[in-house]
C-alpha cells in the first residue's frame, strides 16, 4: 500500500475521532505516523499538532456554528495550559525516543480506562454526563488546563481525549458541549505547543502531512454527523477498545 493511501486512509480515522468525540485524533495520529508513514517519535508529534490543530479549527467552527462551544470556560481551561504547553514542548526534544513512546502509551492507556468507567449516577445515564451545564469554577478549570497543558506540549496531543472527561467531570458541562468545548482547548493547546518546535519543522515530511490533514478534515465533519446518531457512550467505548490495542502494541514495541 502506498505511502498517500495509508496517509489518507489514517487521516480519515483521525478525523472521524476529532469530530465525533472532541478528541482523540492526536492519540491515533502519532502511532500512525511512526508505525504507518516512518517518522521519528519527535517529529511524528510534532506532526500531529499540525494535523489536530487544522482539523480541529474546521471541526469548531461546525460546533460554534450548533452552539455546542462554551467560550468563556474553555478559554479559561486553555489559557491556564499555554505557558505548560510551551514548557513541555521544550522538554519533549531532550526526552529519549523510547521513553517518549512508553509515556504515550500509558497517557493512551489510561485515558481509555476513563473512557471505559461507568457514568456516575447523577449524570445522564445516556449521554454519560450532565443534563445541563452547571456553573464553572475557575479555580477548577484552571487547574485542569495546566495539567493538559502539559500533556499537549510534552507528547504532543491536543488532549481532547483528556479534556471532554475533564470538561465533563471537572466543570460539569453536557458532552455535547464538552465535546465542541474541547476542540477550542485542542487549538489553543497545540498552538502554543507547536510555537516551541518550530526547529523541527524543517525535518518533516509535507508531502505525508498535507494529505492526511485534508482527509481528516473531511473525516471530522463525517464524525460530527456520526456523533448526532449514535450515543456519546456507545462512541466513547469503540474508541477506547481501539486505544487501548494501540497503547497495548506501542508498549511492547518499546520494550521489545
């Protein structure tokens, strides 16, 4: 299979996750850089805040559009991640490949277990989170954005598939507000990330990047129109199963 089909293919499914969920193309995207396309765990990161990033852009402007974006919170929740975005940014080009790769997986592994955890009784059993935003306490959102701030900068997610359990569970926002709450955190995030690698971008491979970013562009409005028929749970938990195996694979890889 050629490098643009797989490419396109990958992108595709990255999409589909950014516009169903709020999150989790990152998560797919570097793995499908290194194991698919060839790219070094560094640049195969760096890579991926470009593609979240972009996607991400196109995919809010269809949230906002439904009204599914909570701006005043998820500009505090993004704000508070900037300055650990840049730092871990920093960081992640002195980190050894290795590490780098065990961390990511464990990061994926984990957001899938919380993926896979049973709602709480007092949110709707059926979309797995509040029936109506309840009020933000910046305190709190604060605080969440610094730690998935840090995340983005170090491995280089846009940490949607963090944000919309923080959105949800921290600051109490429906999932459908989560999930197009989330897509303006992943922006915000990822752009401050990639503003401390820009070293790295000369290394990358455009002729990879521009096609998977157009086919998960066109993937996440297909994911957005996925998400209005199908329910916030049954999604979530496909996508775990699927982080799961790829956190699973990526593990032993490293430690073979």
């Amino acid at each position: 299979m050629s490098v643009l089909i797989l490419a396109l293919v990958a992108g595709a499914v990255v999409g589909l996750a950014l516009g169903g969920l709020g999150g989790g193309g990152s998560v797919l995207a570097v793995p499908a850089l290194i194991y698919l396309l060839g790219f070094a765990p560094v640049a195969a990161t760096t890579a991926s805040l470009i593609i979240v990033t972009l996607t991400s852009i196109s995919s809010l402007a269809a949230h906002a559009r439904d009204g599914n974006v909570r701006w005043r919170p998820g500009l505090l929740f993004a704000a508070a991640g900037i300055g650990p975005a840049m730092l871990g940014g920093l960081v992640a080009g002195h980190i050894p490949a290795t590490a780098l790769t065990i961390a990511f997986s464990v990061t994926a592994a984990l957001a899938a277990w919380r993926m896979l955890r049973p709602s709480r009784p007092a949110q709707d059993p059926v979309q797995g989170s509040p029936a109506q935003d309840r009020p933000v306490r910046p305190p709190r959102a604060a605080g969440s954005g610094a730690g998935l701030g840090a995340v983005t900068g170090v491995l280089g997610v846009g940490g949607g598939f963090l944000a919309v359990p923080a959105l949800v569970g921290v600051l109490g926002l429906r999932m459908k507000t989560a999930v197009g709450t989330s897509l303006l955190v992943i922006v915000i995030n990822s752009l401050a990330a990639l503003a401390t690698r820009t070293s790295t971008a000369d290394s990358l491979d455009w002729a990879v990047i521009a096609p998977f970013t157009a086919a998960a562009i066109l993937g996440a409005w297909d994911g957005k129109r996925l998400a209005a028929k199908i329910s916030g749970n049954r999604l979530q938990h496909v996508f775990a199963y699927v982080l799961l195996a790829v956190a699973a694979f990526m593990l032993l890889d490293s430690l073979i």
